[in-house]
C-alpha cells in the first residue's frame, strides 16, 4: 500500500473517526443534552414542590398566629370598660376570622391529598365554631358580665382552643411528613439519573471530559438548588420547633389548668394523661392515675350507668353539652363534677377523649351565698354610701390599694392618701374577731381567682364606733403572682340592726299570738291547718295524744257526729259569712268560731277558726244566777232594799225589802216620791233632799243617811247610795238606789270600835300601805309598811304637810283637784300616782281613798290605802311599746300587700298573655321575635316595680330606728355638697333660714330623704325661662316643727292633679325623665313620722311644700 492509500487510509480513517467522534459527541449531546432537561425538569418539580410545601406551612403559621391573636383580644375585651375600646377589640376579632377564612380558602386550593382535605375540613368546621363561641363571650362581656365570661372561657372555650390547636398542629406535620416523603422519593429518582449518565460517560472516556463541563455545571447548579432547599428544610425545621413549642406551650396549659382534666382510651377506657389539678382533687399519684381507667373514678354505685353511656355516645356530654356526676377520690370520698369531654384525633393506634371533671359544690355553694349576698346588698345599696376600691395582692401577705374612693373617710374614718401609704390602717380597723376571718377568705378567693365577698366590722377612726360594712370584689386580673380585684364597700350597720330588730318583731307577734288563751287555727280552702298556735297544739296533744301539724287536716281531730256543722260553718266562712256556737257536755263546754280570712281586696284566703273554753264562764254564769238568789236572801237578812226614781215618769219603784223597811204592805201603799218622802225626820229631811238634788246635779254616785218615823213612833236610821243614771243627751233621767236599815249598826257603834284594835293588828300584815287621815288631810295614822314602800317612817309621814312633798310634782295637782272635788264631797276613788322614795326612786302607787261621813253626810275621817305597782306599770309600758310597734308593722304590711297586689298584676299580665301567644313549635317565627321583645320591657319593668318595693319597704321599716337630735344647718349643708354638681350645672341659688327651729329629735334618715327628694325635685322640674330660684325655711307652730320648701319651676294643675299628687308611680311633666316615686315616699316618710304634708302650687310659677313634724322633744 503506497502511501497515498496510506493517507487515504488515514484520512477515511480520520474521517471515519472523525465521523465517529462527530456521531459519539452528537450522542453524547444527545445524553447530556437529555439529562440537561431531565434535570432541569426535576429542579422545576423539586422548586415547585418545595414553594407549595412553604406555601402550605406559612397559610398554617398565619392560622396558628390569628388563633393566638383572637384569644389575647378576647382576654382584653372581658377585662376592658372601656366601650370604644371594646368595639375596637370587636372589629380585629371580626378582621383575624376573615383572614383566618381566607387562609382556608387557599389552603382547599393548594392540598390535593383527600387525608389533608379532609383535616382541612375538620378545622373549617372548627373555625366556625369557634367563631359561635366567641360571639356569645363576647355577648357576656358586653352585658358586663366578666364572671360568666370568664367561667365560659375556662369551661368552654379553653378546651375547644386547645382541640383547634391540635388539630392546625397536626396538620402542619401532615404537610411535613407529605415533604420530606416527596424528598424522599426525589433523591433516589436524581441517583439513578446520575448513575445512568455515569455509564455513559465511562462508555465514552474520550468524551467524558467534554461532558463533565457541562455535567459541572449542572451539577453545581443543583448543589445550588439542594442548599437553597436544605435552607428551606432547615427553616420548616425550626418553624416545626416553634409548633413542637407552641404544643409543649398548651401541654403545660393541659397539665397546669386549674380544672382536673383528664384523657382515656375509648375501648380499653384506660386513663393516658393527667394534668396536676386532677392528681390534687382525685389524691392518686401520676403513676397510680395512669394505672386507672375511668370505672376506677367513679362509685360504685356509678359504673353501671357509665358502662350504659359509653355504649350509647348519644348520651356523653361534650363541650357544649355538660353531665353531672358523683366523682370518687382515692381515700373513698366523693364529690359532685360538672363533666364536659370531647373525642381527640387518633394516635397510634388509640383513640383518645379528654374529659373536664370540675369541682362544683364548692362553686355552688359559694354562687348560692353569692346571690343571697347581693340580693341583700340590692336591699339596702339604694340608700347606703360605700367606697370604691382596687385591691391588689402579692404573694400571700402583701396587700395594696391602687384605688380607694373618698367614701372611705365616711366608713372607717381615715383619708384615701392614709391607705395608700399603710394599707394596714384599714386591717387594723377591722374587728378582732373578724381579721382571721377577712385574711383567710381573701387567701381562699386569691388561691382560684373567684370573688371575694365578707361581711366584717370596723371601727370609725372619726365617730369613734363599730359598724358592719359589706366587701365585695370580683378579680380583674392576675399576672406574675399578682392579683387584682376590684370592689365595693358598704355600709350594711342599718340593715344588721333592722334584721336583728325584724327578728325580735316576729318573735314578739309569735309570743303574743301563742299568749292568746284560746285554741287559734288558719285553715285554707281545703279545710287543712295553715298555722296554729301554742293553746292549740297543747289542747290536741293532751286530747289525741297527737302533734299538731301544718298540713294536717282539721277533720282528723273532729268527732263523727260535728264534721258535718264543722263543713258547713267552714264553707259559710269561704263565703264571708262569720259562725259562732257552743258545743259541749257535762262540765266541758267550748265556743266555737269560723271566721273568714279576708285580702284588702275582700277576698277570702282562708278561715280562722277560734276554739275558746267557755267551761269556766258558764259555771260563772250558773254562779251569779244563785249569787242573785242569794243576795236578794241576804238584802233580806241585812235589811236592804232598792229603789228607782224615773225624772221623766215622775214614777218610783221600790223593792220588797223596803216595803218591810218603812212597815208598809205592797197591796195598800202606792210608792211615790212625795209619800216616800213624808216619812223621813223632820230634821233630816232638808239634808237628804239636797243630797239627792247634789247627786242630779253632779251626776256622780252619793251617799247618805238620815232618819225616817214610821206610823208607830218608830225610829230607824237608813242608809242609801244614789247612783244617778244618764241618756245620750248627758241629761240626769233615773237615780238608782240601795237603802240599808242601819239601825242596829247604830247600836253596834261600840263593838265596832272594840274591833278596831284587833283591825289594826290585821292592817299592818296586808302588803298596801294603810293610812288615814282627817278632813283636811293630816295623815294620823299610817301603817308599818310605809317604811318597806317609800323609805319613810311612820313619824316622818304624821308630819304636817309631809306628805305632798315625796309626790312627783307632775301629779300634785291632780291628786289635790281629785282631793277636794271628790273626796271631801264624800266619794271614793281611785288614782295612780308617782312618788320618790327615800332613795330617790321613782314609784308608782294605786292610791284608794274612801271618805267616812257623820249621819249628817260631812267627811270626818279618811281611809286610805296605797299598792306598790311600778313592776306592773313597767310591764305595761314595755307591752305599749310593743303593741305599738305591731300596729305600725301591720300597717305597713296591710299598705303594702296593697302597693304590691296592684302594681305587679300589670307586668305579670303581660308577661303570662305574651307567653300564652309564642309559637313554642316554630321559635323561628318573625312575631316569636316580637314576644321576646317585649317579654324582655315587661320583665324590665316588673324589675323597676320591686326595686321601687323594696325602697318603700325600706323606707318603712326605717321608722323602728332611734330617733337622734338633727341640726338642720348640717344636714342641709351635707345635702347640697350631694348636689353640688346638678346646682352648679342649672345655676341655681338656693338660700335658707334655720333660725326659728334649728333642731328637730326625729329620724335623721327620714328628715335626709325630704329634704333631698324635694331638693332634687324642685331643679329636676324647673323652668327653662328663668334661673331656678329654692327657698328652705323651718318654723314652730305649738307642738310641731314645720319646713317649707319653695321652687319658682314649673308648677303643678292642683285642680287636676291634687287627689293624685302623691301617689305612687304618678308624675305630671312627662317631658322630664322620672318614676314618680319620690313624692310618695316623701308623703309615707312624713306620715310615719307623725306629720302632714301640704302643696300649694300654680303652674309656670312655682310650687310651695309645708311640712309639719312632731319633734320627739315636744
């Protein structure tokens, strides 16, 4: 081969070569060019993955953050008062739901996957809910009640918060898992690439180097990418840890909560966690608890009825529905749990159910106390200052004031700035026995943040005195150990001592019922006993051997043969008709009677019935029938007779035992006046006539005695008592006498003076003072006993004049009137006097005097007697007091059964007719609208009507209080200083004169309510055209005290108006906001007090009030 072929041969094979190397390069083009776009193809899946993977992650995140968000705003706007500010709050929670919404919106866009759909679905449904739950927080807020919020947010919203966490956090390791398992399957996808293109490469080692050029680059471009997405992961890492955080966050919220909560497997109802409140309350340890399951919790007695609602999930409470239940603890007690629980997502394999198990008959307690608390502190707040504070507590001995009003000088006496400094000054106020008690309900209500409430007393640095004052806070807010509350206090000193005195009243009517001697029965329409008293229950029991009791029916103690008239009279009564009988046997007799109950109204409630021993009586009656046979036998024996003298009739009537006086015989003798007078003594005739004529003229018992000659010589000496009787007209029209032969008593002159001294003897044993003295009142005698009464001696006593000195001086006169008008004219009496003893005690004495008279009707001797009565007079005076205060409280309670019967019949009327009208089975119904409306103003105003009760019924009993001396200057002063800011704002002057009656001794509160009620009246209804212009003046008239209150303001139509202006709930300017309340305690006030009220008023001119009080000093 020459060299030419060579060279062709070279150069075909060159160019074959070439050919080759061209073809391979263009293969190796191909292959990298191909996995050039192979690798761009996967850098564009892995780039568009990993972006929708952060996409995902950060919609997530921003659900997470709005969560948070939402909750720290739902916790300003339960502790905010301020409006503006909570609508603000409003509108951000409104912004963060949209978002939150919208986030959602494009989360359903970018999953594919039907498992993260399907989470994201649950967590839709979730929102929603979650947005229910916040509407009705915020509904609770905004009526200001932060209690309820916040027990609903704890209750309801903290679990739900929590399970919604929950459910964001699973998802978002969801989208994790979902990235890390496309990485995972990426990488070997690009391993193999790179292992095939390797082969390629070691196939064609000449053109290796030509293509690891660009494989360099490639490569390095996809280191790139992977960096760029291992700074990705790393991010998503760390913003899983700040998840991993966020959950390690609400674990501790689990385990630190302070409700006992608790999860369980559903199918083996093996307990999984436990949080510390539940260890506390249940007492097991953590490992102990995780070796329970739920049977182990409850009694007993409980496991069946658990088993049946674990079979029925139906019946299981959840977060919206609550079950109570009795909880055992570990040393066998139990208690009462509220039990709300809902079903948690499944994890490995179990599935979980979280139950809230909380303690409520602490809680119940408490909100049982709580509301009687504050419908007492509803009471009395209308009418009693207190003092507004913030109380803040550090750790567990450190209290402080932040905020104390003035109203603290008026309760413990010291200034706000004093509290500031040393908050001890109001502890150390406290009474003794109550600062125990006041620091231990403080630690209780700080330790579980509830409200704090305590009745204690203080003593009043400045009045130098206890009262009672009521404290009451609800907690604001607790942070770093730190807790705020804040509170009232009020001044509950007149509402102690009215309770205290309610109960001595009830216990006084109580007595005086049970005092009564008959057996007394209320029985109600069904003829069952409603009440009884102690006679009644004393006569069942000694007859039945039964106890008497409320319910038992009236027929069960009555006989066969009287139920039919007990029917009868009892439905008589129903009808208002009033029974009486008398029923017995032998010695035993009872009178019985059925009388109706009646309303002020006339209605009848039920029926009295009165069983009354009358045994006594009627043997009394038997009694004075044979005492009248034996009085006329024994006028025979003691030679008395009787006699009547018609003025009008000119007629006399005598009895048989003057017939035998005067030795007359009925059937010849005509009794006349003039014929019974022409037997009497020349001598004595005169005398006994002007007697006679003395006891017309007078109208008041006489006595006398005279001499009468009958037709045989003989003389008598007779005796009479003339008692003298009057018609309507106060005219003299008969004389009623007895006449006594007194003859032989003439005779028997000597043996009575015989038996004086052994008379004597008898007088000084008898306990009264016995005296006698002559006509002109010289005690010369006086018994022992005067000694033991007075602390005078007998000698001390016989001294001239002595006598009228130890008589209290308020009674002198009298005595002396009586004295000389009554007992020198010959008659006895009876008087009650005062005298001061030796001792200088003041006694009461009944004093019985009884004039002896000659035969010639002159007083010459005097017997007298004198009791001790001061015990009785006091026993009188107590029971006055008492009957008294009784009279009132009926009264009151009559005026008031009145007040209530009438003004509730309206709201309640309204509110049965609306209620009788709602659409029970489509509540949806425009009109159910509509009723609930105005259910909700008929509620209302029936609120307004008891609240306006309650303030007359306070007012009422108010009137039992102690009257105090009140200076009208300062009272005046302390009401326009209350006023000071309404003054200033209408301009108005105000002047006033206190001179003429500076004081008054009545009750102060009353006197403080008038004049403020008739203050704020006359600026409240002013006239518009002219400055308001209030005069105040007090005056005397006699006995009484009397303030006038002008106004130059609108006036009043008394013409119209008058009969109506001080009723209650009545008001005559309607332009003007009012309840028409004020006129009528001030009317009820001044009538209370004894006084009367007066208006005179003319309209666009002004109106004038005349008040006239009684002051206690008059």
């Amino acid at each position: 081969m020459n060299t030419k072929e060579t060279e062709n041969g070279y150069e075909r094979i060159i160019k074959y070569i070439g050919m080759s190397f061209v073809s391979m390069l263009l293969a190796i083009l191909l292959v990298v060019s191909f996995f050039f776009v192979q690798t761009q193809e996967m850098q564009q899946a892995y780039g568009t993955n990993a972006r929708g993977t952060y996409k995902r992650l950060e919609l997530v995140n921003n659900l997470l953050e709005n969560k948070e968000l939402t909750r720290n705003l739902l916790r300003e706007h339960i502790l905010t008062e301020d409006e503006h500010h909570k609508d603000s709050v409003r509108q951000e929670l409104a912004k963060l739901h949209r978002e939150s919404e919208a986030n959602i919106k494009d989360l359903h866009q970018l999953l594919k996957e039907p498992e993260l759909l399907q989470s994201l679905h649950v967590i839709n449904a979730d929102l929603e809910s979650y947005r229910q739950h916040i509407e009705h927080l915020l509904q609770l807020s905004n009526n200001q009640r932060q209690a309820d919020a916040i027990a609903y947010t704890t209750s309801r919203l903290a679990p739900f918060y929590i399970q919604n966490q929950t459910n964001l956090i699973s998802l978002n390791n969801k989208l994790i898992v979902s990235a890390r398992q496309f990485n995972s399957s990426f990488f070997p996808l690009f391993s193999s690439l790179v292992d095939d293109y390797l082969l390629l490469l070691l196939l064609i080692v000449p053109f290796i180097f030509l293509a690891s050029f660009s494989f360099h680059r490639i490569t390095r471009r996809l280191q790139q990418e992977n960096q760029r997405l291992n700074k990705e992961m790393q991010e998503r890492e760390a913003l899983q840890e700040a998840l991993e955080l966020t959950e390690q966050h609400f674990k501790r919220l689990f385990n630190f909560n302070p409700i006992p909560m608790y999860e369980y497997e559903q199918r083996s109802l093996k307990i999984l966690e436990v949080n510390l409140a539940a260890l506390k309350e249940y007492g097991y340890t953590r490992e102990e608890f995780l070796n329970l399951t739920v049977l182990d919790l409850r009694p007993p007695q409980e496991h069946q009825r658990l088993k049946d609602m674990l079979q029925h999930p139906s019946y299981m409470p959840d977060i919206s529905r609550t079950l109570s239940a009795l909880h055992m603890r570990k040393d066998g007690s139990t208690f009462k749990a509220m039990i709300r629980s809902q079903d948690l997502p499944e994890r490995n394999g179990q599935l979980p159910r979280l139950v809230i198990a909380e303690n409520v008959q602490e809680r119940e307690g408490f909100v049982e106390r709580l509301e009687k608390s504050e419908k007492q502190l509803r009471e009395v707040s209308s009418s009693i200052p207190g003092a507004v504070y913030r109380f803040q507590v550090e750790g567990l001995d450190r209290f402080t004031f932040p905020f104390i009003s003035d109203g603290v000088v008026e309760l413990f006496g010291v200034t706000p700035e004093e509290v500031y400094q040393n908050a001890e000054v109001l502890f150390k106020a406290v009474h003794p026995q109550d600062q125990e008690n006041v620091k231990n309900s403080i630690k209780a209500a700080t330790a579980r943040f509830l409200p704090w409430e305590q009745d204690l007393r203080i003593w009043n640095k400045a009045l130098q005195n206890w009262g009672w004052i009521r404290g009451h806070a609800l907690p604001s807010s607790r942070q770093n150990g730190i807790f705020v509350y804040s509170g009232t206090f009020i001044d509950i000193t007149d509402q102690k001592e009215a309770q205290a005195k309610l109960i001595a009243s009830e216990a006084n009517l109580r007595a005086l019922l049970d005092s009564s001697p008959q057996a007394i029965y209320l029985l109600d329409k069904d003829l069952n006993i409603a009440m009884f008293n102690a006679v009644a229950a004393d006569e069942v029991k000694k007859q039945t051997l039964h106890n008497l009791e409320v319910g038992q029916s009236i027929l069960r103690y009555t006989a066969e043969d009287h139920r039919s008239i007990v029917l009868e009279s009892h439905a008589r009564a129903l009808e208002g008709e009033t029974t009486l009988f008398e029923t017995g046997c032998g010695a035993l007799w009872f009178e019985v009677s059925f009388r109706p109950v009646l309303t002020s109204d006339q209605e009848t409630i039920a029926v009295a019935l009165n069983i009354h021993d009358i045994s006594e009586q009627r043997r009394t009656v038997a009694a004075i029938k044979d005492s009248e046979l034996k009085l006329s036998r024994a006028q025979n024996l003691a030679k008395m007779g009787s006699w009547e003298y018609d003025l009008v009739k000119d007629e006399l009537t005598i009895s048989d035992n003057m017939y035998s006086i005067y030795g007359l015989s009925p059937q010849t003798f005509i009794p006349t006046f003039n014929s019974i007078a022409a037997f009497f003594h020349p001598d004595d005739k005169d005398r006994i006539l002007a007697d006679f004529g003395r006891a017309i003229e007078t109208k008041n018992n006489v006595s006398a005695g005279h001499r009468i000659c009958l037709p045989n010589g003989e003389e008598k000496y007779l005796h009479h008592v003339m008692e003298p009787l009057v018609n309507d007209e106060g005219r003299v029209t008969r004389v009623m006498a007895t006449t006594q032969d007194v003859t032989e008593q003439k005779q028997r002159e000597i043996l009575i003076t015989e038996a004086r001294d052994r008379y004597q003897s008898t007088l000084e044993n008898i306990p009264e003072v016995i005296f006698s003295s002559d006509p002109k009142f010289q005690i010369n005698y006086v018994s022992k006993q005067c000694l033991e009464i007075t602390g005078y001696s007998e000698k001390e006593f016989t001294t001239t004049n002595f006598w009228p000195s130890i008589i209290h001086p308020d009674d002198l006169p009298t005595l002396n009137e009586r004295l000389q008008q009554e007992v020198l004219a010959g008659e006895r009496i009876q008087h009650e006097l005062r005298i001061i003893s030796r001792d200088n005690q003041l006694k009461w004495l009944t004093l019985r005097m009884s004039p002896k008279l000659d035969e010639y009707g002159k007083v010459v001797r005097i017997d007298s007697s004198a009791a001790d009565i001061t015990e009785r007079k006091r026993t009188e005076a107590k029971r006055f007091v008492l009957t008294e205060q009784l009279q009132v409280q009926n009264k009151n309670l009559q005026q008031f059964a009145y007040i209530v019967s009438h003004n509730l019949r309206a709201p309640i009327a309204n509110i049965i007719g609306l209620t009788s009208v709602y659409n029970q089975e489509q509540p949806e119904v425009a009109t159910n609208r509509h009723i609930i409306n105005n259910l909700t103003k008929s509620a209302q105003h029936l609120d307004r009507v008891i609240r306006d009760l309650n303030d007359i019924l306070t007012v009422r009993g108010q009137i039992l209080d102690t009257f105090e001396r009140v200076v009208f200057n300062d009272l005046f002063s302390e009401i326009l200083r209350a006023v000071s800011i309404r003054v200033e704002q209408e301009r108005a002057v105000i002047e006033y004169d206190f001179s003429e009656a500076p004081v008054i001794v009545s009750l102060r509160s009353y006197i403080h309510s008038i004049l403020l009620n008739l203050l704020t009246n006359a600026l409240k209804y002013r006239s518009p055209e002219r400055k308001p212009h209030i005069f105040v003046k007090t005056s005397t008239q006699k006995d009484y005290i009397c303030i006038k209150i002008s106004d130059n303001g609108l006036g009043i139509n008394l013409a119209k108006d008058k009969d109506k202006l001080f009723g209650l709930y009545k008001r005559f300017h309607h332009h003007i906001d009012g309840r028409g309340l004020g006129l009528h305690l001030v009317k009820t006030q001044v009538e209370l007090l004894g006084g009367r009220i007066d208006v005179e008023s003319e309209v666009d001119v002004g109106t004038t009030f005349n008040i006239c009080l009684k002051s206690k000093e008059s």
